[in-house]
C-alpha cells in the first residue's frame, strides 16, 4: 500500500491533465496521463484529493479505467474486439429461461426492449431463444459488431469492454456507452436473474455481495462514460 506523497490534487492549467502538488500524474506505465475531457480530468484529480493517509486504487475506478485507456487498451484492441464480439453468441439478454411465467415475462420486459433497440442501432437480428447454449449468430452480424468497436477510442473502448464483462452482454454494453441505458438500468438488467432468486428464495448474503459489487463497478463505468462526454 502507498502513502499519500502529496498535499493538492488538481487539474492542470489546460485542464486535461492531473497535477499532484508540483508533480505531473503519470500512468504505472509511465505515460503523462492526459484525459480526453476537463470533466474526466476534473473527476480523477477529485479522486486522488478524497485519498487518506495511504493510497488506496480500488477506491479510484474512474482512476484505474483511465489508466487502462492509456497503458493497455492500446495494445490489445484486436484482441479486446474478439473477445467483446464472442459474448453475442452468449448474451445474457438473448439467453431465455422457459419457465416459471413470471420469470419469462420478467425478463421479456426488461431485456426486449434492449434487443429491440440493438437490432435497429446495428441493423441486424439478433437471436434470441432459451437455454444457454451459444446462438447462431452470423459471421455479418460480428463483423458489423467489430466495426463498431473498432470505431471507438481507447477511453471508451475501455468503457465497453469493463461494461460487457461486468454484465455478459454485448447489447447492455453498448446500450450503456450510448445511454440508451443508464447505469442503473443497465444493473437492473444484469442482475434480474439474480434479483428473481434473492426475492423468491430468501437472502443469500454472498450473492447479495456480488451484486453489490455490479451495481458499484457498473456506476464507476457509468459515471466514466458520463464524463467522458463532456
């Protein structure tokens, strides 16, 4: 664990960068860390300011994103996409349970609505069935996917990808990067699953934590993209 080296935590006079007292902030890579907006930058140097007496990143997610955008999403895109563009063949919200009735139709209001939205942004169809086995997803429909992850900077290609691994869906990723979802909504859809079971089978403290900890990181991820939007 660091100590705080630092007394002021502020942006930089241009307003992109971080500056700890006299020092320039730098990534664990080395590279001056340079924000795409003065909202970004702003939120980070908040961060770094609200730190104790020992420095503690965990508490510092827009910090660690930020720090990912910079030192490894560069170097990995081609790799992030193909990982990103494999969760359509699995996509939480395509994925259906076939009974009880009210799961079914709890799932169809909140996931529907996602999969209608992401046919008509991407123009294309995606599958939705029952089951967890991989659906049919075309080579056209992940190519359209890759193009458009493809597109995206590193700050929210990051965003993305931190969206879609926390949720395991593809389409909720994207719903939130573009806020069609806000971070709420998009906890709410992730965790329905789980939330059914909490409420029909009584408290399970261990789950209960995981949730938790979705409904914290996909927050961060919310308020990242919100400031990356400035």
């Amino acid at each position: 664990m660091t100590r705080r080296f630092y007394d002021l935590a502020r942006p930089s006079e241009d307003g992109l960068g971080v500056v700890l007292d006299a020092r320039t902030l730098r990534t664990p890579g080395g590279t001056v860390f340079r924000a795409p907006t003065p909202t970004l930058a702003q939120a980070i140097a908040e961060e770094w300011a609200t730190q104790g007496e020992h420095i503690i990143p965990a508490t510092m997610p827009l910090t660690q994103l930020a720090f990912a955008a910079l030192d490894v999403t560069p170097g990995r895109r081609g790799e992030l996409s193909v990982g990103l563009v494999k969760f359509l063949e699995t996509d939480l919200v395509c994925h259906r349970a076939d009974h009880p009735a009210e799961l079914v139709a709890r799932q169809a209001a909140a996931w529907d609505p996602i999969v209608d939205w992401s046919n008509r942004r991407f123009h294309m169809r995606v599958p939705v069935l029952t089951g967890i086995l991989p659906g049919p997803v075309t080579p056209e429909m992940k190519t359209v996917l890759a193009w458009e992850i493809d597109d995206l900077d590193d700050f929210r290609l990051t965003a993305l990808a931190q969206a879609i691994n926390l949720t395991g869906s593809a389409l909720i990723g994207f719903a939130l990067l573009e806020k069609r979802l806000d971070a709420e909504a998009a906890f709410a859809a992730a965790a329905l699953d789980d939330l059914w079971s909490l409420e029909h089978w009584g408290e399970d403290e261990e789950a209960r934590g995981r949730l938790d900890r979705l409904k914290r990181d996909l927050s961060a991820v919310g308020r990242f993209i919100d400031a990356l939007s400035d």
